[in-house]
C-alpha cells in the first residue's frame, strides 16, 4: 500500500519559458563599489556575462550588494573598479550627455513606483516622452499600447492615490517601456507586493520578455521570483558572485550554505520529529528503512504509482519537497518502506525511480 498517490507529475507540470541563448548583452567585468567612508567594498571583483532575451535574476539578502550592482547597471552608481560593457558601449566612459542618451535605451522599475502623485496614469506614462521632445501624436499613440500592454485602458486617468499597489508597479513597468528599451532593469519590482499581485507582475513582466525580446536583469531577495521567471540565477553574498547557473541547475545542486537557505532549505531537510527516531542500524521487527528519493532536473520524475508496484508492501510518504523549475522536477520525497524490507532492498529496487536515492536508515516506533 502506497499511503499517498501522486497524479503523474510530467504531466502536471507547468509550462515554463525557455531561453534558447545568443549573443551576449551585458558583460560585467572585475566590478567593485566602495562608499566612501566605508572600510570593506559594498562589490567586490564582480563578473558576469548576461545573454540578449535572456531573464537573469539576482538574488541575495538585505546588505548583499544587489541594489549597488543593478545601480552600477545604467550607472545610477559609479563603481569604484572594473567595467560594465553593454552591447559593447563601455558606459564608464559615456560623457554625461551621452549617458542620458543611452538611459532612453534601458528602462528601469523601482520598488516603490515613484509616479508622480499629481498626474494621472497616462500622464505618467507619457511624461518621459515629453521631456524627449516626442511629438503629441506619437506619444498618444505609445501610451495607448502601453496602456493595453499593461491592462490598464481603463484607468488612465485615474490618480496614483487611487490606484492598488499592483496596479502603481504596471505604470512603473509602461513608463519603463516608453522608448523601447533593450534592456529592462527590475530593482526588487515585487518586494512591496502581496503574493497573488506578485505572480500577476510576474506574467506581465515573462509576458513583456517573450513578446518584445527585451532583456531582463532584476535583483530579489524572494525565491518565488527567481523561481517563477528567472533563466539564470546568480546569488550575490557579501559584494561577492557565490553561484551562477541556470535556475534549475542552482536550485537541485546548490553549492554554498547561503543559497541553499535562500532557495529553499526544504530540499535538505528530516523533519525534526523523524530524528529522535532514526537510527544507523534496525533495532527491532518493527524498524521501517528511511530513504531520500533526490530529485535534481537530470531525468528522473517522482511517480508513486510504479514505486508502489516495485516495493510491494506499505509504503508511506513521510515528506515531500518537490517543485518543478523550468519543467524539471527539483526535491526530495522520504518514504518509510515496509518493515519487511532491509535498506539494501532501497538501494537495488529502488535507485533507478530517483536521480539519486540515499538511505538515511531505520526509523522505530510509530
């Protein structure tokens, strides 16, 4: 008996978006900030390379240097070493009229929306448009499909004040899209939003990538994000590049401590009460084998329905910490086999349902 069932999960998987790759966008070479009066450096000797199309998500915790390196981005801050090329314009070396210039050609999206309280949704839209110097029908004519873009035909004039804080974040992402920027800076777009208006900013912002091919860099400290949207993750800790990877790969096989905590520490975990129980060697008739079925994106997919027909016997579900990331499935599942069963049934029954399978030993009692 199989004390739990499972709908086939590669079925029930989501559709994730892809990023099939090409020529390279943002590269970012040997960065380092230091504030002035600072002893330690805010950067510290940061690269990376950031592909055309491509979602790449930043994450780390308050203090981590996300907010100074985004900034060095459009250079919003000046970094104190090292470069950052953007389709091949080194922009350290843009004069001050030449930075304005290339600003037009990256949006960015704040978290706190920063519209102006006195101007209505639409004037808010097409007020950077303005101060461009486009002609009045041009412009009615961005704001309009922006406004369509963003869902928000309907409130256009309508108040800051009156607006929710979903709908202040899709002004902040049309007014960032104005002159139809190549490249989309996001600095924690989501952090001031509840869970459910997240995920709806969320499919605007995939929505935006794939239908205008723009390139997206954002910075979080939340896993839904990276989860959600992101074809890269690199993970920033103390001014320093820990990991890099494809979202899917960080998350199955994260290397450092910090980024295990950041992505989801359920996928290491014995449930606390399982522990007192457990033991190296099987202490009775009773004893039931404890084994992690790991699942880590390289081909295996949790299915408790062929489990069940393999291990004959009862077979219990003790914990199970599987999400699917970019069409993968990443986790753990603990099972508590039949007390018939020695371990060694596990490891050659077993181990071909699971990427990698362990057998954490016998749990006694009930």
């Amino acid at each position: 008996m199989v004390s739990l069932i499972v709908p086939d999960a590669r079925a029930a998987a989501p559709a994730v978006a892809t990023h099939a790759g090409g020529k390279t966008h943002v590269t970012i070479d040997a960065l380092s900030k230091r504030y002035s009066g600072q002893q330690v450096d805010a950067l510290h000797n940061v690269s990376l390379t950031i592909q055309h199309g491509e979602i790449f998500g930043i994450i780390g915790r308050s203090g981590a240097g996300k907010s100074t390196l985004i900034r060095c981005l459009n250079r919003l801050e000046d970094p104190s070493a090292g470069r950052v090329v953007i389709d091949g314009i080194d922009i350290s070396a843009l004069s001050a009229r030449q930075l304005v210039a290339w600003r037009r050609r990256t949006g960015m999206i704040f978290q706190h929306f920063n519209l102006l309280s006195a101007k209505t949704v639409r004037q808010n839209i097409e007020l950077p448009l303005k101060v461009a110097g486009v002609p009045a029908a041009a412009r009615a004519r961005k704001v309009d499909e922006l406004l369509a873009l963003v869902g928000l035909e309907a409130r256009q004039h309508a108040w800051p004040a009156q607006l929710s804080g979903g709908q202040k974040q899709r002004v902040g992402i049309a007014r960032a899209l104005v002159h139809d920027p190549e490249l989309l800076l996001c600095d924690e777009a989501t952090s001031a939003l509840d869970p459910e208006t997240t995920r709806a900013i969320l499919a605007l912002l995939k929505k935006i990538n794939q239908q205008r091919h723009i390139t997206i860099v954002l910075i979080t400290h939340e896993m839904d994000v990276v989860h959600d949207l992101c074809h890269t993750v690199a993970v920033i800790d103390q001014g320093n590049i820990i990991e890099r990877g494809p979202v899917w790969q960080v998350y199955s096989d994260p290397r450092e401590e910090t980024t295990r905590q950041l992505l989801n520490p359920d996928f290491q975990s014995v449930p606390e009460q399982i522990v007192p129980r457990l033991s190296a060697q099987r202490q009775n008739s009773y004893s039931r084998p404890l084994v992690r079925l790991r699942y880590n994106g390289q081909g295996a997919h949790p299915d408790l329905g062929v489990l069940g027909a393999q291990a004959p016997g009862e077979i219990t579900v003790l914990y199970s910490a599987i999400e699917w990331v970019q069409n993968k499935p990443i986790g753990q599942l603990l099972l508590l086999l039949d007390a018939k069963h020695e371990a060694q049934f596990a490891e050659r029954q077993l181990a071909n349902f699971a990427d990698r399978l362990e057998v954490l030993g016998y749990v006694t009692g009930s």
